[in-house]
C-alpha cells in the first residue's frame, strides 16, 4: 500500500509540546506514526521560519529536534507555491495577511502531496478553505489535497 504524504504545518509542531491542550494525544500519535513509517513527512522552509521564530527557547530546540528525530523532510521555498499562494488570494481562499498559511497549502499543493495536517481552525483547517481549495488547484493544474487533524489520519480514523 502507498504511504500517505503529509505535509505538517506549524501547529502541529507545537501542539506535540503541549500537553493541556486539545489533539495533544492525537499529535503525539501521528509522531509516533510517522517514526513507525507508516506515513512520509514533509514540512517546509517556511515552517522552519516560523519554528525559528519562537521566542521559547526550550521549546524551539525541542521543535526543530522533533523534525530531525523523525526524519521529517524539509521542502524549499520555491516561485511555484509563491505563484500558488498569491492565487489563493485572488480567489478569496485565504487573507493576504495569512502569508505563511497560505504557502503551507500552496507548497503542499505545488509538491503533489496528499494531505496538509494542520491545526491550524482559524485559516487553514477550516471549511471555507477547505471548499474553496480544490477548485483553485484545479484551475491552476494541481490535485486536491486533503487538509486535516492529526486525528484524521491516524489508524485510519480508527
């Protein structure tokens, strides 16, 4: 059976660190998952960016280990997700303001991934763009993609 590709967005990285929170043990599942080779991993230069970015210390060496522990592979910044991301913006699927949410569904979209795992409720996992998606990868050559929870994929939803 082929493995799924899933591309892992910011919050999910995060969320692995915080135990309080909702879809913590779904998180941590798909980590371990992953390690068992179940999926393959990829993540982007613009997640990279914004794990840099965090001002926690301990947590942004415990993310960027968490990548590297799971051999997670780390895309790079290409014109063809800027291209993708601007298009989303033209279509209403995504705020210019959301950078980064945007090129983190475009660069899945650009790479042939099969899903986006995300976290993320206020502009990528959410319905709109879930809807709106589709139609603009189609309009601009690329497949639909799957955007999701940890949740959703783990043990096939079992």
């Amino acid at each position: 059976m082929k493995k799924m590709k899933i591309y892992l967005e910011t919050t999910v990285f995060n969320r692995y660190f915080e135990p309080e929170r909702d879809n913590y043990r779904d998180t941590v599942r798909l980590f371990e998952e992953i390690a068992e080779g179940r999926f393959e991993a990829y993540t982007s230069a613009y997640v990279v960016k914004e794990l840099l970015d965090t001002t926690d210390e301990p947590k942004r060496e415990a993310m960027m280990a968490l990548l590297r522990r799971h051999h997670v592979i780390i895309l790079d910044e290409s014109r063809e997700t800027e291209v993708l991301a601007e298009a989303y913006v033209t279509h209403g699927v995504i705020t210019r303001p959301h950078q980064y949410d945007r090129l983190h569904i475009a660069c899945t979209s650009a790479h042939g991934l099969d899903a986006i795992i995300s976290l993320n409720f206020s502009h990528i996992n959410r319905k709109k763009t879930k809807e709106l998606t589709e139609p603009v990868n189609r309009l601009y050559g690329y497949i639909k993609i799957f955007i999701g929870t940890p949740m959703e994929v783990i043990n096939d939803g079992e």
